[in-house]
C-alpha cells in the first residue's frame, strides 16, 4: 500500500532471484552479486554558517567491480538509508552490463535535506564527505556522479577536493574521479540532459513499435529535477503534451499543457513547482488518475503500488526513476496491459553518458554533442531492442529481461575468471 515502508534492497533481491532462474544462473553469482562487495558508512563533522558544528552520516556502497570501476551517483537525502543504497548500487552493476559499459555498481550519498543548507555548507559538506570517503573512491577505483539532490556544481567540488588531497601528485590525471561535471571542470557536453534524453529514446522506440504517434499525445511526470524535466522538455519536441505534473511540493494539471521549459526555468529559480502560475493545483490521487499515454516517474523509489497502479490512465510507464514501481504496483499495471519499461534500462543514459565523459578524460578529449548524442542515441536503441527480443523470446516482462541481459554477461566474466584465490 501506498505510505508502506518500501523495502526497496529486498525487492532488487527478489527481482535477482527471478532472474537468475531464467537465466538457470550458477547458485554461486547469484549469491556473490546477492550483496555488495564493500559497505563503507562515515561520520564527519562540518561547521555550519552560524559556528556550530554538526555531525554527518554518509555511505559509499560498492556492489560490484567485475567488469569495471566501481560506477555510481551521490545521493543527498533526508531520508535515505543504508539498504536503499544497496538497492541503487545493486542496480548500477545491472545497468552498466546492460549497457555493456565497462564499469561496476556503486552507489553513495549523505542523509540529510540539501534544501535546508546554504550553498557555502553544502559546500564543505560535500569536501568533507569527499575527504572523508579518501581512497575509497578514484578515477580507476570508483567514480561518483549526480543523483537526487546533487548537481554538476557538487561533482566539481568533489573533484577538487579529490585533486588536492589524495591525488594531488597526478592532479590532472583525476580529473576522471567523478562524471557529471559542469562541462567547463571537465564535464561533457550532453551529460546533463542524458538521463532524460535516455528516457525519451525509449518513449521514440516504444512508440515506433506500438504505432503510437507522438505528435499530440500527453503525458505525466513525477519530479521535475534533472531527470524529469528533461525528460519533459525533449519529448515536447515530438509534439506531445504535458498533461500534469509534481514534485515534493504538490502536484499541478493544465488542460491545454504545461511549458516544460518555462516550468523548468521556474524550478531552476525557485526549487520547485509550487506557485507556478498556470494550470491547476491537484491532489496526488488526481495526478496518478490524470489520463495520458506516457507517465514519467522521475522523483523517488516506491511511488506506484496497487491504489497508483489502478489510477493510472496512461498505456506505457517508462521508469526515469530507480525503482518507482513496486512489484505489486507493476502487477497490476500489466494485468491492465499498461507496459513498464523498467530503470535499469530507461535511465541508463545517465550513466552512458558518464562512461564518454570518463573516456574523454582519460584521453584529454572533448567530443562534440552530436558524438555525444549519437553515441546514446545508437546504445539506447541498442539495447532496448535487446530487452524486448529477449522478454519476446522467453515470454518474461522487460524488468526481468532487463536483469536477465545483464546477467548473462556479468555470468561471462565470472565464467572465464572465477574466483580468487
Ligand atoms: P533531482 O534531485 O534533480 O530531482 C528529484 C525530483 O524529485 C525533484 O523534482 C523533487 O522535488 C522530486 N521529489 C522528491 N521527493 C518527492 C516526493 N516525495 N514526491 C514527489 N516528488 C518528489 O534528482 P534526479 O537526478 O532528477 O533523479 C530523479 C530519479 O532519477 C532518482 O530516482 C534517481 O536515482 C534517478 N536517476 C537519476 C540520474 C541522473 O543522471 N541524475 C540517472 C539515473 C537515474
């Protein structure tokens, strides 16, 4: 039920288990990527603008090295736990392979609420978390990246801060110790709006199968941050509408469809989209029942179970978000015939686009945005069309295929390497 308490680490857990026996996976990968490799927790303290000082609880959860670095955002949230943590770690070594990146899964981030601090103590929060994580994360070891809550802005202070203390004898050298840098630290063209970007060449490729035309339908979308505001703004250049829309201050229709880059720009400045002046404000309930054919969820884990499941009025959920759907919510929905492309494939982008940051690094490069984009554009389509011959092929929904393409190729290294010693 909506407002249960999400056990978000035992549901990656339990999609594994389906998956591996689809792929009859050997007991012993399923066991070993059952848990992460390594579970870091800091505490640090940090002075506060009025001289106090106060004390901060930060993870780092390394899931999985296998086929790469460790690979993964930070995320700053009041309510984020040690087991959600490991879900999105677990999640990262699924996409990575399924996007056949060369990196692992890694997930970190700071409880507390970024909004209730000024810049200057976000600021030192983010350079003593980055002191406090030292050799735990590198350029060739573990490489954070943006999620809720963190900006291109943070990416760059972890650099810095990186760059000055641990690595200061190849200082230039670990420019690559975090993705999502503003382009002028290092960053890459694209990388912003890649995760939105991912999302909507799933949308163009759903579309294109299912013989839905774009160019006049609507959608909805959950969380207007980086993901869904992108997400949104791209899409709109199909023709299609935005029907309804919400974040953590409430939720708002309009009949004839929102601006998306207005309403963005109007988030930028204000934090969120309360007060925005058009369209109506609604509850949540009315938001979930608002009719469309696209919904985003593109806010936070555990949003649909069964009562979003029967509202929902759209014919496709396409996952911005890291496990927005429970799996009583997506019974429900593809008991109705409402298809859900999942996370680890929708958002992948992100981390896609990361992996060409990380490369122009390394080689001093930097890459146009139409070699950016067209890069994404083919890897995305690439593996969509992966998942979806795959859950044809073994009559499985797309979340489990997804698993099971990733799966397979995390069994091969495992195959051909075995264990140490
Ligand atoms: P963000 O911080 O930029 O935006 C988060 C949005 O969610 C905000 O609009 C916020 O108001 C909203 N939100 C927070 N709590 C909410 C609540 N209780 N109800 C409704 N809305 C709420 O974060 P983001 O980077 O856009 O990430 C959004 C999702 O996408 C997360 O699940 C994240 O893990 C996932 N994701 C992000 C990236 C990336 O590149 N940033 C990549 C892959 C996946």
């Amino acid at each position: 039920m909506s407002g249960d308490k999400y056990e978000f680490f035992k549901v990656i857990q339990d999609t594994l288990a389906q998956a591996a026996r689809v792929v009859s996976l050997d007991p012993a990968v399923e066991l070993m990527l059952s848990q992460p490799k390594n579970e870091i927790i800091v505490h640090f303290p940090v002075r506060m603008d009025g001289g106090e000082i106060k004390l901060f609880k930060g993870y780092r959860i390394q899931h999985s090295n296998i086929l790469g670095p460790f690979k993964g955002g930070i995320r700053y949230h009041q309510s984020l736990t040690l087991d959600d943590t490991k879900a999105l770690a677990s999640m990262m070594t699924w996409k990575c392979a399924l996007m056949r990146i060369p990196y692992g899964g890694a997930k970190g981030g700071i409880k507390f609420n970024p909004r209730e601090h000024s810049a200057g103590e976000l600021q030192r929060i983010t350079r003593r978390f980055t002191h406090a994580l030292g050799n735990n994360i590198g350029p060739d070891y573990d490489i954070p990246a943006p999620d809720v809550g963190t900006t291109g802005q943070m990416m760059a202070w972890i650099m810095d801060t990186y760059m000055n203390t641990v690595g200061h004898v190849n200082k230039q050298a670990n420019r690559g110790v975090v993705t999502g840098k503003p382009v002028s630290s290092g960053g890459t063209l694209g990388r912003e709006k890649a995760t939105g970007q991912g999302v909507v060449h799933c949308i163009t490729e759903w579309a294109r199968e299912t013989r839905t035309n774009l160019e006049g339908a609507t959608y909805i979308v959950q969380g207007f941050g980086n993901v869904g505001s992108h997400a949104s703004m791209l899409l709109s250049r199909y023709g299609a509408s935005l029907a309804a829309v919400g974040d953590h201050s409430g939720y708002l229709r309009s009949e004839e469809g929102f601006n998306p880059h207005k309403l963005a720009e109007w988030v930028r400045q204000r934090g969120s989209v309360a007060g925005y002046p058009s369209g109506t404000p609604i509850s949540k309930e009315e938001f979930f029942a608002t009719k469309c054919d696209i919904f985003i969820p593109a806010a936070l884990e555990g949003q649909i179970w069964v009562e979003e499941a029967k509202a929902l009025q759209c014919k496709v959920v396409v996952e911005g978000a890291n496990g927005p759907t429970t799996p009583e919510g997506e019974r429900v929905l593809l008991d109705r015939g409402i298809a859900v492309i999942p996370d680890v494939l929708a958002n992948s982008g992100g981390v896609t686009v990361s992996y060409y940051e990380w490369v122009q690094n390394k080689r001093s490069e930097s890459w146009d945005l139409e070699e950016v984009d067209g890069r994404l554009e083919n890897a995305m389509k690439r593996a969509y069309n992966e998942v979806v011959s795959f859950a044809r092929s073994r009559d499985c929904d797309l979340r489990i295929a997804a698993y099971c393409c990733a799966l397979d190729r995390l069994q091969a290294a495992y195959r051909e390497r075995d264990i140490f010693p």
